[in-house]
C-alpha cells in the first residue's frame, strides 16, 4: 500500500512520519526547496533564529509527545521571561501578570496598570456585580458576507469579550494578544472554533472572570510549569530530525498538479515524476491550493476550501550591536491597532531566550501586517525596514543600525476562522468521504492553526488513512487517543 502526503509542513510530514513508522508506504511531494513551511530557521548574524513560529504551547501535548518520540525532549528549554508589555500612549505597559489570552484576571491589578480608563474599569467590573443580562450576540461587528453556519451559539471572541467586559478590554488587552496568535481580528475570528480553550473556559460562571479563573484552578497546573517551549536550534531542528527519518521519502522541488480517480485509488500527478498510483492521499497544503487540487474530484469540496480566507504577515528579525541598545524587561511588546503602526509586535529575542542572550548582538524579532490590511507586504524592503527602525526607535529606545536584516515575507499565511467554521470543515470532510474516499485534508486551514493543533491533525489524518485502508487500530507511532 502506498500513501501519498501532499505538502512538506509540519502537519505533512508528522502525518508521513506517523504512517511510516506504522510500516506504510508513503511518498511526500512538496513543491518548494525545503521543508518546514512556516517553520524555517535560519542564521542571522552567525545565530540559528527562527524566522516563523519560534516557541509550542505546553498545555496541549502532541508537540512535546512529538519532541519526545524524536529524542528531543531533552534539549526543549522554556523561555527566560514571559513578561510581554503593550504599547499604549507611546509609553510601553507591562500587561497584568493575571490574564488568560488577554483576558485580565484581577481588575484591581489592572486598574493600577493604567493601562485601561476609569469608564473602562468601571465596565469591566459589572462582569463581576451581576448586572449584566445574558444575550447571546450582541455587536453586530460582523462583514456582511460573514456566515453564521452554526448558529447563535458560535458567537465571535469579540462578541464573548465586548459582551462581558466591554470594548476597552477588548481593544486595548486582548486584540493585540490574539492579532499576534493568527494575525486576525477577534470581532470575526470564531469562538469556538479559533479558541477552544477560552470557549471552554468561558462555559462555566456567568461572570467571565469567575469562570476562567475556576476553569484555570481545576487543571492544577504547576506554578513554575512552562507554557511554552521550544529548542535552542531553532524549531528547524524538528524539521530536520523528522526529514531524516523519512529520507528520500519526502521530495521537494515536486509541484503536484493534479488528482485523478484510478480504479479504487488515486492517481497523483507531480512535476518531473511518473504519475504515481496511491491506496490513499493526504492534502496537507493551504487550503487555496487543496481547492484547486481537489475541483474536479469534488466540486463542493473545493468550493468550501475557497471560502477559508488567510492574512499575510512579515516577520522581520533585527541583529543589532548589543552595546548600542539598552537593556529590556520582558520578552517583548505587543501592539494595538489603534496606536496606528505598521509594526503588530515585537519580540525581544535576546531576553526571552537565554541562548541567544549571551552575545555582542541582540535579537528582535518584528511582525508586521494582519487581516485585511496588506500594506506591510506591499514596501519595499528598504522601506519596511526604515519603517520598523524608525518605529522602534519610539517605542523601545532602539535607535541605532542593525548589523544584519532578514525579511521573511509571508503571503496568505494565517488561515481566519469566520463563524460557521467548524461547520465548513465538516462540511468538507464529508464532500470528500461521499466524491473522493481515500482523500483527505489536514492543516492549519482546518481545526487549529498552532503547531500542536497541526501535528494532532496530522495524527487524526494517519488514523483516517489506516481506517481507510481497512488497517484499524493506532498502530505503532500513532495517536494515544
């Protein structure tokens, strides 16, 4: 039996990876040069930085089980700091020690932060007196076009937020922190589809507070236990690991053009190789380029893929001379929309991770760009960089000439989930169950976009393929449950 992967991500090569342990036949076609997707890492000023993702979420495990079944646990190390600040009224503010996605916590806390008005207190606070009713949505800051497949339940995060604690929490705290996650906009990103964990956490208490934070004691988690991890190579060094593994399994420079029943298989076409017959084929791509894979073996499939739509960012890393920069506390800064920046977010390398805080040079990673608004893509490097350098300058004191640049662009990166969501990729699904049995999709595009997400779909995505092939079981490699 022969199985065939299309795309070289992360949710691509884990699920390749899992089949191939489980003694499947697999064949992987990626058309760029390299692996890894969004995951890249690179040497800038001599230093391995990653120039997508640079950190996994501990809370959910299938990155740490992945780390471990590929003998990387060991060298994970946490960041040296997790305190982030906001960029507000030209002044940077740490953001409160007690908060959930944005979501504060403790409102004496911050009340003393500055960071929100007297009024915006004062709303925030009836999320705790119990004046407020219990409407479902209630802002109406939807696109005309937003789809509502799911109904009155699947309200947006900016509906759940501005609903309960009022527009000032919503602007100022959380939007920066979830534009910097999916580089998206929480009034039209699902609930319960773009997070999960805060629908879940949200479904206990009428009061949001009360709820998260009795949502949060329940899981017992250890105070010092880090949130997140990563490797001191770089994310890369997973990418590696695993393209190792599968060896001259995984082909890049492969461009698959089409597929095409074949008998009781499929038939997958791909620049300058044989056509090549496979028992099953797994499409882990964006979700445009599945869709016009998939047109002509299942139109409605293809037609729900082109309705997902994606926001482009540029991830610039700067090397700057570490005696030209002042020192910074924390591990970055986020910044909101209306301070009225091209720049979204900056991380301070340098301090976050002490592996590369130890040199001549610090390292400041800036993100520019988010949904809807591509004017961050359409500058020229030069004038991006001017741009960000002359923003830091103001906000972080960071005015002097970087020793190297690297510029990273991004395009149609970040898949949005709208409401309705979930109910798309269902609705996906069972197009290609009823047009294309043995066809599957997985990815970001789908049912989470972060790494863990990825490489638990990529898992799912395994286990569908051995169903499929009348295999069963999770087999060697494969899922715990």
């Amino acid at each position: 039996m022969t199985v065939v992967v299309v795309g070289g991500g992360i949710t691509g090569l884990v699920t390749a990876h899992t089949l191939q342990r489980q003694g499947i036949d697999i064949v992987l076609y990626e058309a760029a040069d390299r692996l890894g997707g969004k995951i890249l890492t690179t040497d800038v000023a001599g230093v391995r930085i990653d120039a997508g993702p640079d950190a996994f979420l501990v809370r959910e495990k299938h990155m740490t089980d992945l780390a471990d079944e590929l003998n990387l646990t060991e060298a994970l190390v946490a960041p040296a700091t997790g305190q982030a600040s906001l960029l507000v009224g030209g002044r940077l503010a740490p953001l409160p020690r007690r908060q959930y996605l944005g979501v504060p916590l403790d409102l004496d806390e911050l009340e003393a932060s500055g960071l929100l008005s007297a009024d915006g207190i004062a709303r925030a606070r009836r999320d705790l007196d119990g004046s407020l009713d219990q409407p479902g949505r209630v802002s109406g800051r939807h696109d005309d076009d937003d789809e509502h497949e799911e109904g009155p339940e699947d309200e947006t995060v900016g509906e759940l937020i501005r609903r309960r604690l009022g527009d000032e929490v919503m602007d100022t705290l959380v939007a920066p922190l979830l534009g910097g996650i999916n580089a998206g906009d929480p009034d039209h990103l699902s609930l319960s589809a773009g997070l999960p964990q805060l629908a879940a956490a949200a479904a206990g208490e009428s009061s949001l507070i009360r709820s998260i934070t009795a949502h949060l004691q329940a899981q017992a988690r250890p105070a010092d236990a880090p949130v997140f991890l990563t490797h001191p190579d770089g994310l890369g060094r997973v990418i590696e690991t695993i393209a190792t593994r599968l060896g001259e399994s995984a082909r890049t420079h492969t461009a698959v053009r089409s597929i095409t029943a074949h008998g009781e298989g499929w038939l997958v076409g791909a620049d300058g190789r044989p056509p090549l017959v496979a028992d099953a084929v797994v499409v882990a791509t964006p979700s445009f380029a599945a869709a016009a894979l998939l047109r002509d073996v299942s139109p409605e499939a293809a037609a729900l893929l082109d309705g997902i739509r994606y926001a482009s960012v540029v991830m610039v890393t700067f090397a700057f001379p570490a005696a030209d920069v002042a020192a910074f506390a924390g591990s970055g800064f986020l910044v909101p929309r209306q301070a009225g920046l091209t720049m979204t977010a900056c991380s301070w390398a340098s301090t976050k991770w002490s592996h590369l805080g130890d040199g001549d040079v610090v390292f400041l990673r800036v993100s520019a760009g988010h949904a809807d608004d591509d004017q961050a893509l359409d500058l020229t490097d030069d004038e991006l960089v001017a741009t960000l350098l002359g923003e830091l300058s103001v906000a972080a004191g960071a005015d002097t000439i970087p020793v190297e640049t690297r510029i990273p662009r991004w395009p149609a990166s970040f898949p949005q989930y709208r409401p309705g969501h979930l109910d798309r990729v269902a609705a996906i699904d069972d197009a290609l169950d009823d047009d294309a049995p043995g066809v599957f999709v997985a990815g970001a595009a789908y049912r989470g976009l972060g790494l863990p997400a990825c490489v638990h779909q990529a898992r799912v995505a395994a286990l569908r393929v051995r169903a499929h092939l009348g295999l069963g079981g999770n087999g060697v490699g494969g899922p715990a449950g």
